[in-house]
C-alpha cells in the first residue's frame, strides 16, 4: 500500500497526510507499538494498539524477532541493529554498512 501511495505523492515520515482523498494517519494513532523494540508509546492521539504477533512468522523467526527486539530495548535501535548485523553476517558487514550511511551523508 505505501509503495502505490508513495507514487502518488506518500512522504513517508510518519506524518498526518491525505493522498488522493485518502488521509493517511501516523502510527501513534492505530500503531504505537515499535515492531523494533516491543514498546509502546501511547500518546494523545492513540486510539488503538495493534499487538501484533508476527503470526505470519514460523518459531524460529520469532525467537529471532523477539531476541532483537529485547536487544534494540537495551542498547537503543542503532546500536542494536550493528550488534545484530555482527552477530548474523560479521564483523566486517558493521563496518561495509557504517561507510555507506557515512557516504550517502556527505
């Protein structure tokens, strides 16, 4: 759905928006639960959580999803998902990431 909006005009930053007579909420309204870290922010416009269970997941996906998230709640989304990639493609592939966020800045 984001994508076939995106082409007509979906900034995709988590914003209030209408696109195409159709208005496009931020996840704090229906979605406050960070699927990274498990937490949830509610907020004054929260109208609903949606706990997902990631049922579309078999059980060693979401062993995986749960270890990252307690992970991302301990050492914060940036350095968690480096710990991630360093423990599931190296050492060098922290590095080959870190260099091309550092590039496509500058």
């Amino acid at each position: 759905m984001a994508s076939v909006l995106s082409k007509h005009g979906l900034l995709q930053n988590d914003m209030l928006q209408t696109v195409k007579g159709l208005t496009v909420y931020p996840s704090e309204y229906f979605n406050p639960k960070d699927w990274r870290t498990g937490e949830v922010k509610i907020t004054i416009n929260t109208h609903a959580i949606h706990h997902e269970d990631a049922s579309w997941l078999n059980d060693k996906q979401k062993q995986s999803l749960r270890r990252r998230q307690r992970v991302n709640k301990l050492l914060g989304i940036k350095l968690g998902g480096a710990w991630t990639t360093w423990k599931n493609e190296g050492c060098r592939a922290v590095f080959v990431k870190m260099h091309k966020k550092l590039m496509s800045k500058s």
